[in-house]
C-alpha cells in the first residue's frame, strides 16, 4: 500500500510500505476513507516529538472501513463504517478504568502516527478496535466525521473542560487554527459572556468572528490591552491557549484574571516561562492535558444532530494520493487560507456495484 512515511526532522514521503496485519486478537484492520492532517504532525515533522522515530507511518485521525478484525473483537465487524479515534485504549489499566484514556497504560494512548504506524494510508492496524473505533451512522459523512477523530474532542475537553467554561464568562482563546476554532465552537455551547480570539493571520480571525468570536485582536496589537478594556481591568474568566509556543502560552497568562483558568492545548516543543513571580499571588489554575476522547460519542450524537459544523471547518480537500501537496498547503496556512484539509476518494462498494450491473443487464 502506499503512505506518509516519517524519515527524520523535515523529511516524509508517500511510498509504498507493507499492508498491515493483524497483529493482537483486538486488532482492526480498516481502509482509509477520509484522513486529516493535524499541526501535531507538522510538529512531528519539525522534530518537536521525538518519540516519532524515522519510518514511521504518520496520522492520527481518519474514517475508513472495516475489512478485517482480530478475533477478540465483538463491536465492529467488516464491512462497518467507522472513525478512528486518535487516543486507542486498553481498556484495563487504572487510567482506561477512571476514563482517562489518553494516559493508558496498557499500550494504548497516542499511539497511531506516534509509536506504531498511522492513518495516512491506505490502510491502517488499530489495536483495541473495540473502545477505538466508533461506527458511524448513516446521516454522517465522512469529511465531516473525520473531524471528531481529533479536534473537536481536544478543544472540548482539554480547552472547554478543563477551563471549566461556565455561562457568563469571557474566554479568550489564543490562537484561530482548526483547534482553536474548535474551542470557539463548542466554548460557545456553554453561553459564555464573550468570546475573545487572538491570532496572527487576519483571516483566520474572520474565520473565529464567523464561528462565533466577539470580539478579535491581532497577536501584534496589544490583545492583553483588549480583555482589559472588556473586562474592566480584572482579566479573562478562561484564557485557551491554541497555538504551542512559548509567547502564547506566557501572554496567556497574562491576560487571565485572579481566580481565573488557564487550559493549555497547544503542542509544546520548547520550554515556556511561569512567572511565578506574578502568578503566585492571583489564584491561577493551569491545566495541561492530552484528550482522552470520552466525550466522542455525545460530539457525534451532537453532528448526527446537525449541533456541530463538520464541513464548514474544512478548506481544501485532495485525493489520497496527494498527501505531500496537501501537506504543503496545510503547513503554509497563512498563505493559503487553509483550516482543516480532508484527503479521500469516494468509494464504491464492489458488492453494490456488481448488483447495479445485474440490474441493468435484465
């Protein structure tokens, strides 16, 4: 089959590598229908994750089909279409048990396009295919449905969350890429007071405003001076950081109030500074954290529901085969304009096909 392959700090290619195969009785095998790229893969490719070790198989998020399952496996079967979580989970370590499944124990957590081979392929082995992968009904189509492999879970939990979002307050969210755009999102399904977003890109802060941000600063145009002025001095309630590196993060905190909640997303490659000198003093909460997808389900009931934009999210879309131009157009976002890029053909069930052709022979 072919895939993205990970050689080493700034280098990937699409080649062929070998089919995957069952490799644990818990195993699915599924064909990739839609696949995503996400800013952690760019940070991988950067060297900032350097538990990704040249040779490996990039991706963590798609849909696809199921062809093949391990005999351990009771909740899919072939045939079925499903997404692909980015967090797989044992099941039974004391993390996968307290729902904590990003911190599994057991040989799951990040796994796919980290330590065993992703989604940016045609095919791809997902262990503990059970707590995994989650069928997907009819109404969903796949484009849309990618997007609840990652993003959406990560903004809700590790931003929304964790930042304990509540009616009334003003959260600030730094940084207006897919993930930051997400937290605006599902921020927004909390009421808050206001939502503030903060980016560098213009565009990309019209794209927070048409996803339901307040009010918009410019990075370079004295945000913190902004949530001063609509807050009265005191500060934001909830500041998300979105963006993963050291500036965002510090002037995040710098712009929550005393009492206030700072929930950290963004993929970190280099250390930040903690002003304790300041911070000491204001009552802060910082909360860190990987998602661990728990809430996949009730955000999929939610867009079966039409509660929660799939496509709108979505920029450019590419066929498979086009994974290193789709690439390039992601990493050069301020550029191109690109949020979310979806690479996929449309497929066509052999079976059906085969059916029509009788059809129309009699």
């Amino acid at each position: 089959m072919k895939a993205l392959v990970f050689h080493g700090s700034g280098q990937t290619s699409w080649q062929d590598v070998p089919d995957p195969s069952i490799k644990d009785a818990a195993d699915a095998i599924v064909r990739v229908d839609a696949v995503t790229i996400c800013g952690t893969d760019l940070h991988i490719i950067k060297g900032d994750v350097p538990e990704v070790t040249p040779g490996r198989v990039l991706g963590h998020e798609a849909v696809g089909t199921v062809v093949e399952t391990g005999g351990d496996v009771r909740t899919v079967r072939p045939g079925d279409r499903v997404l692909i979580s980015c967090i797989s989970a044992c099941g039974r370590c004391r993390f996968c048990r307290e729902g904590h499944y990003g911190q599994c124990r057991g040989g799951g957590g990040w796994v796919l396009g980290h330590t065993i081979d992703g989604t940016q392929a045609e095919y791809v082995r997902v262990p503990f295919a059970d707590l995994s992968v989650h069928p997907l009904p009819s109404a969903v189509d796949s484009r849309d449905a990618v997007l609840l492999a990652d993003i959406f879970p990560t903004s809700y939990e590790v931003g929304v969350l964790n930042g304990s979002v509540q009616p009334g307050d003003t959260v600030v969210v730094v940084g207006a890429g897919p993930i930051g755009l997400a937290a605006i999102i599902t921020a927004g399904l909390y009421s808050p007071g206001r939502i503030v977003a903060v980016d560098l890109a213009e565009s990309r802060l019209a794209e927070a405003r048409a996803f339901g941000a307040d009010a918009t600063a410019g990075a370079n145009e004295q945000p913190e001076q902004l949530v001063a002025d609509l807050t009265d001095g005191l500060g934001a309630d909830v500041v998300i950081e979105a963006v993963g590196v050291p500036e965002a993060f510090e002037m995040c905190t710098r712009m929550v109030r005393p009492g206030g909640r700072v929930a950290n997303i963004g993929v970190h490659g280099k250390p930040a500074t903690l002003h304790l000198e300041d911070l000491w003093i204001k009552d802060i909460t910082i909360t860190t954290g990987l998602v661990d997808t728990y809430s996949t389900p009730r955000l999929l009931r939610m867009m079966a529901a039409g509660r929660l934009p799939g496509s709108a999210l979505v920029t450019h879309r590419f066929e498979l085969g086009q994974m290193e131009e789709a690439y390039d157009v992601f990493a050069r976002a301020g550029d191109t304009g690109a949020l979310k890029v979806v690479l996929g053909s449309p497929r066509h069930d052999v079976v059906a096909e085969a059916a029509q052709r009788e059809v129309e022979r009699t």
